[in-house]
C-alpha cells in the first residue's frame, strides 16, 4: 500500500491486544473475501454466513459492496483508478475488522487480481480467505436481480465488469464456490467446513 501523505503520524497501540480478544470470544478472527461477477451470489452467501456464524454466538460482520458505496466510498465511481482505491480504503477497514476480533465477511466484485493481493500483503498470514464466487456469466445474465447486465448490455453502464470491464478470477483461493452448481446451503456449509477444519472457529 502507499505510504501515508502525512508524515507527522505515529501508530498508536492499544492496551487490549488481538489475542485477547479472540479469548473472550472463543474464536479467531479473519476476513473471508468474496470476490467475483455481479449476480454470482457473493451478497446472498454473506449474509447467510453471518446469520449462520451469529447463531452460533460467533460475532460476524458483512461489509458489503454497494453498502460500502453509500458511505464510506461514495466519492468513487467505477474507472479503473475507483475501483482499486475502492478496494484499497475496504481492504484497511477489513484488517481493523480483523484486529477487532470479528470474522468479517466482504462481498465485493474487486475485479482485478492486483487489487486483492494487496489485501492480502496488509494482513497477516491466515487472516485474508479469499473465495472464489464462481459463476458463468450466462448465468448471471440470467438472474440479474438488479437488472444491470441488460443496461450495461444497452450501453447504460459504462466500464460494467464482465461486459465492458474485465474480471480476473483468483489463481490460487482459499475457496472456491459454484453457485452455478451448488445451492446456497452447500456454498455455505463449505465455507463454515474450512473455518472449522484450520481452527477459526469450534465445531458444533
């Protein structure tokens, strides 16, 4: 990531540390990255393993795409320049997250390969899952819940990843996720499976 502009800046450590925090909890903390096309169900699968992981008194947090862009991210549009730094600011939020004790779960297309390693380089080792939403793009046509594809496809949407945009799917996820194949809850129980199987989270 970019040094800081400002130069007269020291961090500042806490006096609680990750480690306890993750003790009071009774589980690790991490962040499960969903990237992948528009309409491959990353949004749906993320709130369903927060609800999931809640349940089980594990504290779960879903930063979302669009959310995101209500907000913290309103200033950006979707030039290639936007899209990295979209990633970049959510990229740092999701570490504070992770610091924080919470499994945080993102859903964002983030398109270029580029972009999530450099997620990946500010955290810690095991601390960014990336999962692959994988879904053919005819499929995703198909659904389009938002009806975006049909604009972009009408030349409403300019630089629409997959149609007039590219999208460079992860090389080596942690996890990669069929929602082409695979119903909601078989997406789902893998995710909770690998959480289980590196010790992120107790089994049931």
């Amino acid at each position: 990531m970019a040094t800081p502009t400002s130069r007269n800046i020291v961090w500042h450590h806490g006096a609680v540390t990750r480690a306890e925090r993750e003790t009071l909890l009774g589980h690790k903390s991490c962040t499960i990255w969903l990237t992948g096309l528009s309409a491959s169900g990353k949004s749906t699968l993320a709130v369903a393993l927060e609800k999931a992981l809640w349940d089980r008194g594990i504290r779960a947090y879903v930063l979302d795409g669009d959310n995101v862009r209500h907000g913290l991210n309103k200033d950006l549009g979707f030039s290639p320049a936007d899209r990295t730094e979209n990633i970049r600011r959510i990229g740092e939020v999701a570490k504070l997250f992770t610091d924080a004790g919470v499994i945080n779960v993102t859903a964002f297309i983030s398109p270029y390969r580029a972009d999530r390693d450099q997620v990946r380089a500010i955290m810690n080792e095991g601390d960014f899952i990336e999962a692959h939403v994988e879904c053919p793009i005819e499929i995703c046509e198909q659904r389009d819940p938002k009806g975006l594809y049909r604009k972009a496809r009408a030349g409403q949407i300019p630089e629409f990843t997959g149609i007039s945009a590219p999208y460079e799917p992860p090389l080596k996820p942690e996890l990669t996720l069929r929602t082409d194949l695979e119903s909601e809850s078989e997406s789902l129980a893998k995710i909770i499976s690998y959480l289980e199987n590196r010790g992120y989270i107790p089994r049931e």
